[in-house]
C-alpha cells in the first residue's frame, strides 16, 4: 500500500471542502490570483504550497489548517 504524502492529503481536503462549500475551482482560483490548472494541481498533490497560503485557504473555505492537513482517509468528517 502506498503511504500518501501530505501534499496528496492536502489536496484532497481542499478539494473537499471546496466542493462542500459549492466553489467552483474558478471562483476559488480567483480569491488567490490562481488558474484553474493551479487549483488543480494544489488538489492533486502537485503543488507546493506555502503555510500562509494555507491558512489563508483555511480561512476561506472556514475550517482550520488541521482540517486541511488531518488524513481523513476512513474517518468520518464531522
């Protein structure tokens, strides 16, 4: 089994959040001067980000950077 890295679970909690919020990936992009294909490789794991872009990001989506950091894989989300 491969181990994901942080970059990967990032990803996908801000994706997730993204979407439960109901953000498109443009309008997301838009709030921090990024390309959909910028969003897109941040939701994939490909993109390195930096710890105030991610407690700015936080704070948009209205979670905690643990929320954003936390391997959720199996775990309910409350």
């Amino acid at each position: 089994e491969k181990k994901r890295s942080i970059l990967e679970i990032v990803g996908e909690n801000i994706k997730y959040y993204r979407e439960e919020a109901g953000i498109s990936k443009a309008k997301f992009g838009s709030f921090f001067g990024s390309s959909s294909n910028r969003i897109t490789m941040m939701e994939n794991g490909k993109a390195n980000l930096q710890l105030i872009t991610l407690s700015k990001i936080a704070t948009y989506l209205g979670v905690t950077v643990i929320d954003l950091v936390e391997d959720w894989e199996g775990i309910e989300r409350s």
